[in-house]
C-alpha cells in the first residue's frame, strides 16, 4: 500500500474537531492509507479523549472504564468480528452464547421458565421492539386498531420514537412530586384500546423506579401488558438487596410485568451495542416476529429488528458476563452505591440544593436558591461532566464505575462547594450551560440549534469536499 498525501492544514470545523492534525477525509482515498498509520490516529485520538471518562469526572457515559476488561472483550470480539449471526447454521456457537445470555439475564431479573428474550444493538431498540410487541399483541389477540400506550413523563425518548413509528397513540402520565408516575392517572386512563403501560426501573432523569408492583396490578386487572424498562437499573439494582439496601422489587418477580429491557452495554459492562429484552410469556416475543414469505430472495425471517448482526458484539456480551459473573457485578454495584452516597453527602451539606429522590446510584439534585445551571458551569469549569435536566432543572450525577475511584467523591464535594460559591454570584446572569440530553449539559441548546444540528453536519462536510 502506498501513503496518502501529507495532511493538508484546514481550518478547524465544527465537524472536523482534529482538522489541524489530521488529514480530512472528504472523499475517499484512492491509494489507501496504511494501517499503521490508521490504528495510530486512532490510538491518539481515544487516549486523548479517553482522559475525561478515566478521570471519573464523567457522570454516566462510561460504565466500566476498566482498560483490561475492554482488552479483553476486545479479544472476545476478535474471535466473531466477521460473523453474521443472521447466517444461524455457520455460527451455532453465536445461537449458545445469545441463548445464555437471555439466561443469565433472565436468571438475575427473576425470570422462569416461560421467560424468553432477545439480543438488541441497545436500549432504544429494546423499548422500540417491546412497544412494537404490544401494538401487534393488541392488534392479533384483541383487535385493537388504535393502541394506546400510557407512560410517565419520565421514561426514555426511545418510547416515543417507537409510538410516533408505530401509529400508537401515547398518553403521558404526570408524575408525583417524588418523580414517580401517578397511579391515578394511569388507573383514570386506561382504556379499551390500553395494549400496555410503561414503568422505569432506574428513570434516566433521576434514577428512580415507579411504583412497579402497583403498575403490575393494574396491568393484571386489565389484561395488558406492562413493560419494565431496566436499560439503565437493570445490571446495578438488582444486587442491592444482597448488599443490604432496603429495595423494592422492579423485575419479572413482580407480578404482571410481562416484559423487562436491560442493556448489556451499559452496568452489564459489555461493548456497546448491545440490550436484553425478556419477555413473559415467552409466547409473547412472537408478536414482533415478521416473516415475509413472498419475496424472490427466499423467505425471510430475522428474530428480530435487525437483518444482519454481529457475532462479535455476542461474543464480546457473553464473555463479560460470563468473567464478571454476580460476585463481579454485585462488588462493583457495591461501590457505584457507596459512592452514589458520598455524592448525596456532598449535595446534602449546600442548603441551597435539593436532592431529587433517593436513588442508589443516579444523584438528582435541583436548588431554588440558585440557577442550577450556575452550578454546572462552575463545576464543568472544573472539569466535571454533569448530565442538565429540566422539568425541573437540575443535574444529575449517573455513578458508574469510574467514578468509585480514589479521591472522586473528595474531589466532587470540594468543587461542588466552589461552584454553588459560583451560582451565587455569576458573572453573567446567563447560565453557558442547560439541559441537553448526551451534551453533559455542556451548552444552553435553543431548539433551532438542535433542529439545524443534522442540517450543519451536512453543510460541514460539503464545505470540505468543496475545499478539496
Ligand atoms: C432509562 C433508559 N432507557 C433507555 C435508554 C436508551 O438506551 P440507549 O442509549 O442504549 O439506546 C437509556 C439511556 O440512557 C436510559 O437511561
């Protein structure tokens, strides 16, 4: 192979963050570039920003941060890395290591044995295909054309994106002043055409779970689903109770919760791209199924959303949970919730700041004293990365396992008090930062900035490719 030309100096684009080092790449190369070259620009660039994550100043995000378990599932991965797990009969090793991982999850989120499940690339496609399921459900065995789906205002976008897909008519249930939905609502609103109800087991916001069992019940008495969205809680509450935390049950204990997501990618410390969603009765994961017989291709069947899948992020799920096993998992829940209390310590010695809840591992906290996104600035301009919430406004800090090292929680109740020191007196009336979610409240979004993001992306890379 030959080398490409020398990086040509460009003026830095929004787009294009490491233009004054590297070569831009607005077409592709017709000679090229060699490895070396490329694994070393990718060396660089996520040491680089692998230093924000390491330093345990970054709230959520990263979930293990630790290097030589991503070696290893690296590893893991390499074995399955050009498999297509579509392809069933070439890899019935994939067939093993995804039905184990369906049981192992199922096992710790108290399935039985009419619990089935499924792998998904993530979160969203776990709550997308679990709302499908129940569209097809209401459609297949009650006939409801018109499904209704009611969830707190609270649960993840993901929901949403899947009713605004789907044609499924959402309804949005309040939540009390402890941020959990209210039962009355959601009683006052069910319906004939009612498929299911949605809980959070770990809300994003605040890490709070909904009142699980009393959603169960209502879900029972009205012949509907109930799904538990445990993409965030579900690989760290569920050791809480082996730990001694006075805990109430969320899972497939409960009863009538008939289907449960948890992400793998997230506490269950797997690559990402990943997310386990079970359902009881299993029977109930046929609903999702398509398979289209009519087609000149041969008849097509995929379990699931996705056409092809990779072997290698199977390979890579399965090992980790097979290395951490519940004594690994339960020894980092340990410490993700010692400091998640360290971190309410910290919040608890500002009168001018308010905790939202009481959650195990995600600290919320608002204040009416200042403008909590004062705070983030001062904290952020001491290199923390807060999540910016609203409705209410406030923060929070998602405890992972970077952040249970040494000196953090120290470090964090240090700074904190700097920054309300700050949000009392700002120099601008202005926050810099607000709540954006995946920017780290990083930047006050105005909803055109959001709305013209895709279309500067596309300018961005059209002004490159007009300076080649
Ligand atoms: C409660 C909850 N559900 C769903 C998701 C979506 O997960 P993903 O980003 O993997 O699609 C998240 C992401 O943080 C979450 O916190």
């Amino acid at each position: 192979m030959t080398t490409s030309s020398a990086p040509t100096p460009r003026p830095a684009l929004p787009m294009h963050p490491y233009a004054d080092r590297y070569s831009v790449h607005a077409t592709m190369p017709e000679q090229g570039v060699p490895r070396e070259q490329i694994l070393r620009e990718l060396q660089e660039m996520s040491a680089l920003e692998d230093r924000k994550g390491d330093s345990g100043r970054v709230s959520g995000s990263i979930y293990s941060g630790d290097h030589d378990h991503y070696s290893f599932l690296v590893k893991a991965f390499e074995h399955y890395a050009h498999a297509n797990v579509l392809q069933r009969d070439m890899y019935p090793s994939a067939t093993k290591m995804e039905s184990e991982i369906i049981a192992m999850t199922a096992d710790m989120l108290h399935g039985d044995d009419d619990t089935g499940g499924l792998v998904t690339s993530g979160g969203t496609e776990s709550l997308v295909t679990a709302m499908l399921t129940y569209r097809e459900w209401g459609h297949n065995k009650k006939g409801i054309t018109h499904p209704q789906v009611i969830m707190p205002v609270t649960a993840h976008p993901a929901h949403s994106k899947a009713f605004h897909y789907f044609g499924i008519d959402a309804v949005i249930a309040p939540v009390t002043a402890e941020q959990v939905v209210d039962l009355d609502f959601v009683r006052d609103h069910i319906g004939p055409n009612t498929v299911a109800l949605v809980g959070t087991a770990g809300t994003y916001p605040h890490g709070l779970i909904d009142p699980i069992a009393q959603l169960g019940q209502l879900a029972l008495e009205h012949g509907i689903g109930l799904h538990v969205d445990g993409c965030l809680g579900g690989f760290v509450l569920p050791w809480a109770r082996d730990l001694g935390y006075d805990h109430t049950s969320f899972d497939l204990a409960v009863p009538g919760v008939t289907s449960i997501s948890a992400d793998t990618h997230k506490y269950g410390y797997a690559l990402k791209g990943s997310s386990v969603l079970l359902f009881r009765p299993k029977a109930l994961r046929r609903e999702q199924y398509r398979v289209i017989d009519g087609w000149p291709g041969g008849m097509y069947a995929s379990p699931s959303m996705g056409g092809s899948r990779s072997g290698g992020l199977i390979a890579a799920t399965w090992a980790s949970m097979l290395n951490m096993g519940k004594t690994g998992y339960r020894s980092i829940a340990a410490d993700i919730f010692r400091t998640a209390g360290e971190i309410k310590e910290a919040v608890r010695a500002h009168p001018e700041l308010t905790l939202i809840g009481d959650s195990l591992f995600n600290v919320a906290f608002r204040s009416d004293v200042v403008d909590i996104f004062h705070v983030n600035d001062g904290l952020a301009d001491r290199g923390w990365r807060m999540n910016g919430l609203q409705l209410p406004p406030a923060l929070h800090f998602c405890v992972t396992r970077p952040n249970t090292q040494e000196g953090v929680t120290e470090a964090f109740a240090h700074d904190l008090a700097e920054a309300v020191a700050y949000a009392k007196d700002p120099p601008s009336p202005m926050p810099k930062s607000g709540a954006m979610y995946g920017a780290g409240g990083s930047e006050r979004p105005a909803l055109d900035q959001i709305l013209s993001a895709v279309a500067d992306r596309l300018d961005a890379m059209n002004e490159v490719g007009r300076q080649q």
